[in-house]
C-alpha cells in the first residue's frame, strides 16, 4: 500500500501505477504515458507493441482471393477459310474438279437461196431471183447490165441514183455498194457492218437488215 499523503493514479483494477520510470540515456525521471524524455529529448522505448488489426494478426485465416473470370470469348460465325493442301480436291482419295468446257459457237449454217424477197421500211415489197440494182433512178445501170432494176421512193433524198448491187447466184445472196454518197451496211444481230464505197462484196442472209442512205429493207428467203 502506498504512503498516505501521496497521490498516485489507480486502475480501473484498483491497482496503483508506477508514478514514474528513469530514462535509459539520462536516468532522468520519465512521466507516466511520456514518448520523450523531458530531459534528453530521446524516445522512449515502447515495450508494447501497437494492437494489430485482428485480420492480419498471424494467426488469423487468410481470406480466399477473388478470382476474376475473362469473359467468354464471342464465337464467330464465319466459316474458316481452308488453307493450301486442305482443299477437297487436294485431299487423297478425291479427285480434281475438272475445269469447265466452253461452248463453241453455233456455227451459221448458210441457207440456200434460190429467190429472196426485200421488205423495205417504204412499204416496198420486191422479190429477185438474180442480180438487182438499187437506187432512187437504177433503171439505165440495171439496164447496162442485164439486172433487176428496183426504184426506191426517197423524199429526204438520202439514196443515191444508183446505190446498192445485189447479186443472187448458186443460192448465195451478195450485196455491194455502187459508190453511194451516204453509204451502205448490212445489219446483222445488232451489228452493222459498213461497206465500202466502190469495195468487196458482203454475203447476206435472210434475216439480215441491208441500209441504203437511211431506207433499209430487210431480206427474206421467198
């Protein structure tokens, strides 16, 4: 028990505290709960440690990490493309595609003609059965040459006086320009094919369309 008369702090046990401890570098009296000695200015050495935090005292159960899934990976829908030697036909066993035939084309099969009739876009309907002459005043040529003369009515004057030869023999028709100011051609399939002025004969076909300045007629097999 203390001495009466001092006064000295007690617990909440009831127990008196030490009232003072002595410095370890000075021995100079320490006050109670001090960090520095008054005297020296040193810290004092704490003999407790600080309170650890009860989930990280060594002996407490380590929480389970959390694991961070990746997100599912969005599947394509696009078919993979093959690469080299993994074609079917690459494959043993299979055999190779075989590459595509062209088609040859249709041969024209030349149809014998004997007579053949000229449709013009006039209205005109003229049938021949040798050589003819074409033009707006053919008479005095066709004359001259012992051939059909075929007068074409022309008001825009776009056919010459003598325009156009036609020669039927042995079944093959022919047409030839006779040195026309606005020239001639023969149509055939959508395609015109010009004649030259004075220039080799072309081979014509029923079906075919003749021009003549910008009156046509179309051949027919009569």
């Amino acid at each position: 028990m203390p001495e009466q008369g001092v006064d000295a702090p007690i617990t909440d046990e009831g127990k008196f505290a030490v009232a003072s401890t002595r410095c370890v570098y000075c021995d100079a009296t320490l006050q109670p709960n001090s960090m520095f000695c008054l005297e020296c200015g040193q810290l004092i050495p704490q003999s407790e440690k600080p309170p650890v935090p009860a989930q990280f005292s060594p002996g407490a159960a380590s929480a389970p990490a959390v694991q961070h899934q990746a997100a599912p990976r969005a599947t394509s829908a696009v078919d993979p493309v093959p690469l080299p030697g993994t074609l079917p036909w690459q494959q043993r066993g299979t055999a190779e595609p075989e590459a595509p035939v062209a088609k040859a084309a249709p041969v024209e099969v030349r149809q014998h003609l004997t007579r053949a009739e000229l449709v013009f876009s006039t209205g005109q309907r003229v049938r021949i059965a040798g050589n003819a002459v074409i033009g707006r005043k053919p008479a005095q040529t066709a004359q001259a040459t012992g051939a059909q003369a075929i007068e074409v009515e022309d008001d825009t004057r776009s056919m010459s006086r003598v325009h156009l030869f036609l020669e039927l023999n042995d079944g093959v028709l022919v047409a030839g320009d006779a040195g026309s100011s606005n020239g001639s051609g023969v149509q055939r399939d959508g395609v015109l094919t010009p004649l030259e002025s004075g220039g080799p004969k072309v081979e014509v076909f029923p079906g075919d369309t003749v021009w003549v300045g910008d009156v046509n007629f179309v051949v027919h097999s009569a």
